[in-house]
C-alpha cells in the first residue's frame, strides 16, 4: 500500500463491490491538484497550490534523504538526524519549535523518516503562514548553530527508546528485523529499515551530524510544498525572504545500489519471546515504486486478504478457521519493494499448517489467476483511498504530501491521475503472471515466530 493512501485506510470503510466501478467524473476532476512549481537560485524547488475551502495551509518540507543514503555502519541516522531538526537552531529557542507551532493552533505537526526521504510538516492557520516558514528555514539554514553534544545525547536515548519499543519488545519485532535482514543483506542500505541498530546509534557523533547536514539538508536537496488559503505573490516573497538567502550547495549524488536478488527460499525459525500466538510471514523483493508490476501487486494483495472476500481470508479465518488474521501487502520503496503474507494462527495450529495453506493459495492464483470481479473490487478500494487522502491539504496522505510524493519519485507532481490509471490498467492476466514470476517459492523468505511450548491445546489442524 502507498505512503500517501495508507492514512486515508484507517478512516474510511471500504465496500467489496462485485462489479467494476470506475470514478465517476467529478471524482477524477478533484483528483486534479493545481500547482505551480519554480526552483530559486539555491536550488531549493518549491511547490505551490491554492485551496480556499478553510483559512489554513500546510506546509510540508521534503528532504530527499532516507535510509537508502545512509552508509554501512551508520544504520538509523537519517532518522536520528530527524530528531535533531526539533531541538533548536541560530535563532530558535531548544525544544520549542513544536511548542511555538502549537500556541499558534497548528494541527498535523510531526516529521517522518522512511527509506527514500525525510519530510517535516505543519498546518497553521492562514495568518501564521509566515511564522511557520521562518521556523523550518531557521533550521534548514542555521540548524548547526546551536547543535552540541548535550543534544545529541539526549535524542540518541530518545530514537533507542523508540526501537526498544517498536523492535525489540515488541510482539514479533526481533523476528520481522530477521526477515528483513533476510530480504536485505548489510551492507544494502536498506538493512537497517530506518530505526538502524543499537550499536549504529550508539556511534553516531557530533562530525556525523554536521556531515549529514551539510550534505544532505541543503536547499538544493529539499523541497517545500504550501498548499491552502494563502495569496501566491505574497507567499512567493515570504518563501523568497526566508530561504532565498540560505547556503547554496551542489545536490548531493544518490547512491547506486546493485538490487538484491534472491535465488533460493530462506527459512527462518525463530523463538517468539512477546507474542503468544505463532505466526507465518512469507516475503519476496518486488518491484520498485511506481514501475510496472507495482501496482498489480497491490490488486493481488487487496485480491488475497482485504475483505472478508479475500481468497485468504476466506479459507483461513472463515472456513478452516485456522487464522485469527491474515494481512497481504506491497510495501513499495524507491529501490526495491517488498510483498509480504503474513498469517497469525489460532491456538493449537502450527506456522508449518499455514504454509501449506497459503501455498495451495498461491498454487491456484498461479495455475488459476484471478477473476475480473476481484481485480474491480480492488480498483474501487484504491480508487476510495485516493479520494479520500484528498480530504485534507496537510498530514499524512495529504495534497502537500502526494504533492511531494509524485515530485519526489517522479519529478513530475501532477502524477496522481497517472497513478490511479495503472490500477484502472490492471488485467487477470497481469496478476496471474506477478504471481508466477514474483512470487516464486524459491525467491522468498519464510518465518517462521512460535513461542515456547505451550501446554497442548484442542488441535485445530484437521478441521
């Protein structure tokens, strides 16, 4: 599922229909976002689209800068460095950037680090445009200014706390960070999956940080989105007042990655000390972000376990009941994207009886393909999503954030139609053929995460 579509899935109910439905043409009007782009002498681009429906506007800062960037043995420092651009620069007080924003009744305030980018972003209202823009060209200009030692410290405690608490006691964290290393390899840059290592994190120095900012947060590696109630000429003058006198710098080389290719099935078992329940994850490399078969990965995904339709589903929670839960996705990534199974067992049933299942799932999509009816169901999900992320201008899923999202993989942001149009391209034939040639047996990686023996329970596996 796409970055800027999966906010839109927790608020919205998706229907199962049965037949096609194609977004009626109202709909495909408001996919339409109006823009205007320009890049200023430093080589920061910026992106501006005007939307009356509320006096707000998001701002969103995108630095093209992500896990990928990172260098082996500094594993989770892109988004240790997000961290950093909340404590202070030349002219911000420490630890009050989000406070300022918050007196100033800004919503949708946060900073994210994935694979490809980092992004910051804020939605104030129309009057306090200006103050928000200050604050992020303070510290995209002057950030170094005030960084010490004391600081670093402090939120390396802070971004280790996070992977305590996201990785290592979380139910099924050591075990999923084993099927990515799986999938991965060190020295991928992609190995770390963004939180990055306790003893990378530990390593990380002050030099580090100031050699991270000077290559990477320059304004020729950044881009800023406004979008909202704002006036364009006086925005422009803002945007030229606070960032058109920042450092000017080359932009910075993205790295070339050879692609990770797998060539046979890796097992992994593994000792679940959190969870209570086993669970079967299954996963292959797929393809990239926006390119061919990336979206009919997600048609086979919706296909497989969305819905109580779903060819998964149905077989292991509803008739065998088997599953307590079962989840299929594409996690799509700029260099490489994964496409994962993931089943949860219901007590007395045994990860090796999920496999069988799910493969004789597979077995029949390859031999079978899917119906017309299916592949309708997830055009009307995605088409949904879509519309429904357009609700708001900032935050997650956003018209800042798609803005930014198709100019960053892209380099075109009025992409979305194009983006919508793959799913409406999607053919039975194309998701038969993903699944015999992606979804290989012997291109995988299997876990297996069961906890300790457990006293026997009614066994579930011949039912």
């Amino acid at each position: 599922m796409k970055a800027l579509v999966a906010a839109a899935a927790l608020a919205l109910g998706l229907p199962a229909l049965a037949q096609e439905a194609k977004p009626p043409e109202s709909s495909r009007q408001e996919l339409a976002i109006p823009y205007e782009k320009y890049t200023l002498p430093n080589g920061l681009e910026v992106l501006l689209s005007v939307d009356r429906k509320l006096p707000i506007v998001a701002v969103n800062v995108w630095y093209h800068v992500g896990a990928y960037h990172e260098v082996p043995g500094r594993t989770g420092f892109a988004h240790l460095f997000e961290h950093m651009m909340f404590q202070g620069s030349k002219h911000v007080p420490d630890d009050v950037h989000i406070a300022m924003l918050e007196q100033l009744g800004a919503t949708d305030l946060n900073g994210t680090t994935n694979t490809d980018r980092t992004n910051y972003f804020e939605t104030v209202p129309s009057n306090h445009l200006e103050t928000a823009l200050w604050l992020e060209s303070d510290r995209m200009g002057y950030l170094l200014d005030t960084l010490s030692q004391d600081k670093l410290q402090t939120q390396q405690e802070v971004v280790k706390n996070e992977r305590r608490l996201g990785t290592e006691t979380a139910p099924y964290g050591i075990a999923d960070e084993k099927l990515w290393h799986a999938l991965f390899p060190a020295p991928h840059p992609y190995h770390g999956n963004v939180i990055g290592s306790m003893a990378d994190l530990e390593a990380a120095t002050v030099e580090d940080v100031k050699e991270f900012f000077r290559k990477w947060y320059a304004p020729s590696n950044a881009t800023l989105a406004i979008v909202g109630d704002f006036d364009v000429e006086k925005t422009k003058a803002l945007v030229e007042k606070y960032f058109g006198t920042l450092r000017s710098a080359p932009k910075p080389q993205k790295p070339q990655v050879a692609p990770v290719k797998l060539t046979r099935e890796q097992v992994i078992r593994h000792e679940e000390q959190v969870a209570t329940l086993p669970r079967l994850s299954m996963s292959w490399l797929s393809p990239p972000y926006l390119s061919e078969g990336d979206a009919t990965a997600d048609v086979l995904g919706t296909t497989l376990a969305t819905g109580k339709a779903s060819r998964l589903y149905k077989r292991l929670v509803l008739e065998k009941q088997l599953a307590q839960s079962v989840s299929a996705s594409q996690q799509s990534l700029g260099a490489q994207s994964v496409f994962s199974i993931e089943v949860t067992a219901r007590p007395g049933v045994s990860t090796d009886t999920l496999r069988k299942e799910v493969d004789a799932v597979l077995e029949d999509v390859r031999k079978n393909g899917v119906t017309p009816q299916e592949i309708a169901r997830a055009r009307t999900r995605y088409g949904t999503l879509f519309l429904g992320g357009l609700q708001s201008i900032g935050g997650f899923g956003g018209k800042a954030d798609v803005l930014q999202s198709y100019n960053h993989f892209t380099g075109d942001p009025d992409y979305l139609e194009k983006d919508l149009a793959r799913y409406q391209s999607v053919t039975p034939e194309q998701v038969k053929r993903f699944a015999q040639e992606q979804l290989r047996p012997d291109a995988r990686a299997v876990l297996h995460a069961v906890p300790p023996q457990q006293a026997p329970a009614a066994s579930k596996e011949n039912k």
